[in-house]
C-alpha cells in the first residue's frame, strides 16, 4: 500500500502550497488505519509540520535511505535493492 501526506498530489511544490488544502478531509483518518510495515519516502521538499503530524498518526516508520538533511528518500531515487532502515525524524533516535 503506498500512502501520502496529503491527499492532493502533484510533482510540482508550488502548486501544494498554493492548494487551500491539500492533506483533505479524509486523508489523516486512512493514514491511522494503515498496519504493518510503514515506509516513508516523501523527500526534501515535505513540509516539516505535516510531517511531525503524519509521524504522530503512523506506527514506527522505515525508509530506504535517506537525504543529506536526514529527510527519508524518495523511492523513485534509491537502488532497487536497498535496505530497509528505521527511520524517524532528526532528533529522535531511529528504530530498530
């Protein structure tokens, strides 16, 4: 299952900030409900207040590597075959 931090998506950064609101009515509640294995993957330009938001409502989280800020990367830009590493927000300890 992939899900997002918002429910409004689109490949360009400007266009979500200028969206009135892009997380939507729905999206937090279906992020509560996802179980198992959570891997974060939104890059650098995820805002960090959303991002402790989303942190709070999901389960330990995962990343397949990360950006030289510490963000977890994108999947599109990681080697097929990376691990899979804890990951939490700089500041916290990564899980194990």
């Amino acid at each position: 299952m992939v899900a997002n931090l918002y429910a409004f998506r689109t490949k360009d950064p400007k266009v979500m900030k200028a969206t009135g609101d892009p997380v939507g009515p729905d999206n937090d509640r279906i992020l509560t409900e996802i179980t198992g294995t959570v891997v974060a993957g939104w890059g650098t330009n995820a805002d960090q207040d959303r991002v402790a938001q989303v942190v709070a409502l999901l389960p330990p989280l995962h990343a397949l590597g990360v950006t030289k800020f510490g963000h977890p990367q994108h999947p599109l830009y990681v080697p097929a075959d990376a691990p899979l590493l804890g990951w939490k927000p700089r500041g916290q300890a990564p899980s194990v």
